[in-house]
C-alpha cells in the first residue's frame, strides 16, 4: 500500500480541481472500499481546500457521482 506522505501528485493549496480529481482516482487505486473516500476527505479539509478555487461545480459533481459529497464554499 502507498505511503500518503510520499505519494507524488498529492494536492496543495495551489492544486486545480483537475488535480485533485486525478489525484481520487490514484487513491481509489491504491485503496478498497470506502477508504479512499476517506482519505481525500480528510486531506481536503487538512489543506482547507475547500476555500481554494479548486472547489469547482466541476469537481464537486465529479465527486459525487463517485459517492463522495464536499460542501460549496459558502459566501462571507
């Protein structure tokens, strides 16, 4: 199994919405079951990703459709 904190394409701050949908599909490789859900959640919300522009319509459906919800950012 892949060591997360080497694993290259890892998603920053800086990442794109494409990025990180590439990066779900190297996890859902890497891991069975729900645990690769589990995974990008919890390292979204460590890089606070959902503040980036990342956070697209585009990804968010994409996830979805994958079985996986992340929250629109909201407006302050």
């Amino acid at each position: 199994m892949m060591n997360l904190e080497e694993m290259e394409g890892k998603p920053t701050q800086l990442s794109t919405d494409k990025n990180w949908m590439e990066w779900f599909d190297t996890l859902k490789k890497e891991f069975r079951g729900s645990e690769s859900r589990k995974v990008f959640k919890a390292h979204w919300r460590e890089t606070n990703a959902w503040t980036t522009p990342a956070n697209t319509n585009l990804l968010r459906d994409y996830l979805q459709d994958r079985g996986l919800t992340i929250f629109k950012k909201k407006n302050t």
